[in-house]
C-alpha cells in the first residue's frame, strides 16, 4: 500500500555557513539481485534526479541504450551524462523517475523535480526541521 503522508527530519550540517540544514531522504534502489538505501537530497532546484554513473551499471541499466547529453552545473560548468529512468521506492512508494547519470563519479545522489516533484506535495518545514511528503 502506498503512504499517504511521510517525514524526514532536516539533517544537521556544519558548513562554512554555520549550521545548516539538509533535507535528506532515504530512497531504495535495484542494485544487484537486492535492494540498497541511500540517501538523496531532495533538491527543489534540480531538474532532474542525478546519480554518478556507477549506479546504473550496478542496477543493471543499460546506459548505450540511451542519448549522452551535457548539462550545465550550478557552477555554470557542463557535466556529461546520459538521462535514463530508473526505478526507485520511497518508503512503500515505488515509481521510476529519470535520471541524470553523471560521468562524474563522485556525483551526489539528488533527487530532483522530473517525475517527483509532480507526485508529491513536499513541506519543507523550518521550525520543526523536517520534510513532509504527501501523495498527491
């Protein structure tokens, strides 16, 4: 069954900032014959969702299948990748959202708006340091 409503608290970080705080969610992927959890940002001003390379080929996707395309970084730099979809579960949400693998292997593991952003209403709550998600 699916959740009507989930929260994840606010990740403490210490930056040059000062303290901030980062909403990280817990998303499980394909890898191998298993699944495996890692933790995405939930980034509002990402397009898309975005993982190094690595992860598709461990999910056994199969990237030459697909366009290799180049975005252009925060930094105003272009990052080289192929856009793919992959599946993925939150909580007991299962749902398959394109990607943006980076040939950069130490890419962070966002999740962006491309097929999410459009399936949840998403809190962003500062007093009570979390994130809410609800099914739409």
């Amino acid at each position: 069954t699916s959740f009507v409503s989930i929260e994840y608290p606010l990740r403490r970080f210490r930056t040059k900032f000062g303290i901030l705080y980062r909403p990280i969610i817990p998303v499980f992927l394909k890898i191998g014959k298993g699944r495996e959890r890692f933790r995405f940002i939930l980034d509002s001003g990402a397009e898309f969702t975005m993982l190094p390379r690595w992860v598709a080929k461990s999910s056994g996707i199969d990237l030459d299948e697909f366009s290799r395309l180049s975005v252009e970084g925060i930094e105003g730099g272009y990052i080289k990748g192929v856009l793919a979809p992959i599946p993925i579960r939150i909580a007991n949400e299962k749902l398959t959202v394109r990607c943006f693998f980076a040939d950069k292997e130490d890419s962070p593991f966002l999740l962006g708006r491309a097929d999410f952003f459009d399936r949840f209403n998403i809190l962003f709550d500062a007093r009570g340091k979390k994130v809410v998600l609800t099914r739409i």
